[in-house]
C-alpha cells in the first residue's frame, strides 16, 4: 500500500445519459477507511443533491508466529 490519499477522487462536470444517469469509474486510494460521496445536479431549472457512504476493506491476514522448534508432545502457545 501506498497511495493514502484523503481525496479519493473530484470529477467537477459530467454529462448524463439519455435516461439522467451518470456513471464512472475511479480507482480509490490504499485507505482502509469510508468515504462520503456526494452529487450534486442542475439544469437551467432544477437542481438536486445525492448523498452515500462506502466502506473500503481488505481481507485480513493473519501471520502465526510459532517458536522455531518444536517435538511431539510439546504444547505451545502461538500468538498472531
């Protein structure tokens, strides 16, 4: 990981699609944390705002650390 950038991404204008949907794609920074994505439209008339919140998350990894040696019969405990 190495981007951690607070700013995920700013995409000042867009245009919408015969049905007033706009889509896009955007590759969000190494923050495991969430973010609030905001959308605001307006024509010569109306305008209008959309508001959400995602999640970013990585699967946990988990890295045993067992002692170096060990015999049948022995117990120990392994912390991670």
């Amino acid at each position: 990981r190495s981007n951690f950038n607070p700013l995920a991404c700013w995409i000042p204008s867009s245009i919408t699609n015969s049905s007033g949907r706009v889509s896009f794609e955007i590759k969000l920074p190494d923050n495991l944390t969430r973010y609030r994505v905001w959308a605001f439209a307006t024509n010569d008339k109306q305008y209008g705002l959309g508001e959400m919140s995602f999640t970013v998350q990585l699967p946990i990894m988990i890295r045993p650390s067992p002692p170096r040696f060990l015999n049948y019969g022995d117990t120990a405990h392994i912390s991670v």
